[in-house]
C-alpha cells in the first residue's frame, strides 16, 4: 500500500469525524484512517487521552488533527459539535462510536433513571443528530461514509441482557438502514454501515480490556473490527456483522426466535397456518 492508498480509493481523502476516540475501537479508527491520510476532528470527554493521540498521529502521519472534548450525551454539547460539523466542506467520513454499557437492572427497586436516559441520549440522540449534520456535506459532494458503531445486541434480544442497551443499539441498525434506503432511492453515492462487533477487547470492558468469548468464537481486537468496517466500504451491505462467529450468534438467535411462540405470532396466528409458512 503506497503512503495515500485508503479505504475509499480516492487521491484526495478528506477529513473523518470521530466519535470516542479516546480508546478502543475508536481509537483504532483514529489510527487506521490517519494512516491512510485523512485528517481527523476526534471527540469524547478525555481530552488528555485526545491531546496524546493527537500529537502522536500529527507527528506520525503529517496530517491535522483537531481535538473538540465534550460529553456527547448532553444536548448542548451535541448541538455544538453538531454544528461545528456541518461546515466541512470535504468531509468524508464520519465514525458514530462513542458509547458505553450499563449493569444498571431497568426493573431493578433501586434502579435510576439518568443512566438509562443518558444511554438514549448517546447511542440515540447524538447518532442521529450527527448523521444529520454530516450528511449536508456529503450529500452536496455526492461522497462519503458514516459508520454508526452498532452492536449484534442490535440483533440479539435476549431477556437475560440489559434491555436499554440491547434496544439503543437496534435503533441504530434500523435507524441507518432506514436512512440508507431513503439515499438509495434518490440515487446517492453516500454509503452508511451500521457496524455491529461481537465482544472485542476494550476498556468497555474495564481498565484490563478482556473480553470473552461469544458462543461461536472470539473476542476480536478493536483493529480488525475496524478493518472489517473499512472493507465493507467496498460492498453494498448496510448491516455489517463482524466475523463469521459473529454471524453464527445472530442467525441461531433469529433461528430459534422466529420459531417461539409468543414472540412474533399470536395462537390466531399460528393456527392460520402463517407460522408453518415462514
Ligand atoms: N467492545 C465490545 O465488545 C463492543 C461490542 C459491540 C459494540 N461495541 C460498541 O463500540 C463502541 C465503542 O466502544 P469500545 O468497545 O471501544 O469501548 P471503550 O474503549 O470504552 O470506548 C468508548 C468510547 O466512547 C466514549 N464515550 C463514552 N461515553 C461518552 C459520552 N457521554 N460522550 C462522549 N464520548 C463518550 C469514551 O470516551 P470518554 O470516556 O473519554 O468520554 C470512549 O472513547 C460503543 O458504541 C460500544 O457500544 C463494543
């Protein structure tokens, strides 16, 4: 690969926004795209961590990096960043990462509502409100991608899992192939992937970033799910499940689900005759 060859195959990358870049696979993305010669604007709220990687990645790669700390789950905050986006008259890529997990339990006695409010906020709110600053720029270029860093908790719903994670992360699948749909209807060259990892080994997990295993394989590192977000450029998949373990999880999952009463079917309906159809 010669020093500008990236992702998108152009002679002029632009610039990518970044969302929790402050670890993990944001990080990496910061990493693997300032590598590839896009200049970065990089988010999350800890600026030392920012200002590190910032300095490392200019000195590195000899691009420009911005760094804009903030608390993305704050309305005011988002509105500012949101903003501050709009304008980037060459933006070409914009990474919708930053989130967090919660071991609140919704039902639980003592439960409180702001983490919950805060995780809509985040993986909701600040998903949506940054797509739609970025696609100004990248509609009118008729160029670009935004990669919403989903989850196959997106794909997975499980009564054993938190379900305001597991529901945030399915309003960014659906959200962004709703949205994908919308652009390939008027013909638009702008692509959107709702990425969705398996466990993979990030402070997410805590400070020793071990994840485990899913049933089917893993954990990955945050570089080859980048990699494979990259990689899905190139295609038409909207929906990108990282790893082939991965895809095992999700598909034994709908398998099971679409066969359980009570989920998708009603008596009347199974006794319709519907249920033996599908
Ligand atoms: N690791 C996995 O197994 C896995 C699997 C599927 C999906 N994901 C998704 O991948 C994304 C990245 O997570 P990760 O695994 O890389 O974990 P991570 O290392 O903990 O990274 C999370 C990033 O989000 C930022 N962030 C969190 N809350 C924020 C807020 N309120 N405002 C602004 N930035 C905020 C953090 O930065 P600051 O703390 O500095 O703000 C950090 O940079 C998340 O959306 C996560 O749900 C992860």
């Amino acid at each position: 690969m010669s020093a500008t060859a990236n992702f998108m195959d152009v002679n002029d990358p632009g610039m990518a926004v970044i969302t929790g870049a402050s670890s993990g696979i944001g990080e990496s993305f910061a990493r693997i795209l300032s590598s590839q010669g896009f200049d970065l604007v990089i988010t999350a709220r800890r600026e030392n961590r920012l200002e590190s990687l910032a300095s490392e990645l200019e000195e590195k790669y000899s691009i420009n990096v911005k760094i804009v700390p903030g608390d993305l789950s704050q309305t005011e905050f988002m509105e500012e960043f949101a903003s501050s986006i709009e304008p980037i008259e060459n933006l070409d890529v914009l990474v919708n990462n930053a989130g967090f997990g919660t071991l609140e339990n919704f039902i639980g006695k003592n439960s409180k509502a702001s983490a919950f409010m805060k995780m809509i906020n985040l993986h909701c709110g600040a998903t949506a409100r940054l797509m739609h600053a970025a696609l100004k720029p990248m509609q009118k270029n008729d160029r670009g991608v935004i990669f919403n860093i989903s989850s196959i908790a997106s794909l997975l719903l499980h009564g054993s899992r938190e379900p305001m994670y597991h529901s945030t992360k399915a309003f960014i699948s659906a959200f962004t192939e709703m949205v994908q749909l919308k652009l390939n209807f008027i013909k638009s060259k702008v692509k959107l992937k709702a990425i969705c990892p398996g466990n993979t080994h990030t402070e997410i997990f805590g400070p020793t970033k071990i994840a485990t295993p899913g049933k089917f394989g893993g954990p990955m590192t945050p570089e080859e799910v980048v990699h494979i977000s990259l990689d899905s450029y190139k295609n038409n998949d909207i929906i990108v499940i990282t790893g082939d373990h991965n895809i095992e999880e999700v598909v034994e999952w709908k398998e099971i689900n679409y066969k359980k009463h009570g989920r998708y079917f009603s008596k009347n309906f199974t006794k319709s005759g519907l249920y033996k159809k599908l």
